[in-house]
C-alpha cells in the first residue's frame, strides 16, 4: 500500500473542487423555490461547514493498494514532488 499526503499530489486542489462545487450548488439552491420545504436547510449548512473545515484543516492521505507488488510509479512519483509515501509488506 502506499499514502500520499494531499499536499503532494500533482494539484492539491482535486481534493477542495468536490467540496466548491458542493458549496456552489448548495448556495444556489439554498434559497430557491426548486428546493422541497421538507430539505433541513440548517442542516445541510452546518454539513457543509464541517466538511469544508475538515478538510482544510486536517492533511488528508489518499491511499492506493496493488496486488502485483511494486507497481505503483504514480504514486512513487509523488514523494519527489514534496508528498511522503510509505510502503507496506
């Protein structure tokens, strides 16, 4: 297995674009008339707080496994970019 700290991957921002669009969509439609009354609007704005936070505030690892042993060059690549592998037997 090998880990990757965000920070070394080849645009850091991969992991930030899910949550912007999910920002961006939300603010759309957070006070539409498309969106059901029955949506907890108060809700899903404290989730996509804490997501948000959590994920700009914390390093996140993404993690990627191979069955035929050291054959993951993506990923070796990435500690000469400033990321940190780690490898397991």
């Amino acid at each position: 297995m090998w880990a990757t700290a965000r920070t070394g991957l080849n645009d850091p921002t991969e992991v930030t674009y899910g949550l912007d669009e999910m920002r961006s969509t939300w603010q759309h439609y957070h006070s539409s008339s498309k969106l059901v009354d029955e949506v907890p609007r108060d809700e899903v704005n404290r989730l996509v707080t804490r997501l948000g936070e959590e994920i700009e505030l914390h390093d996140l690892f993404f993690i990627s496994g191979s069955m035929f042993g050291d054959k993951l060059e993506h990923w070796k690549a990435c500690q000469h970019t400033g990321g940190h592998r780690e490898a397991t037997e």
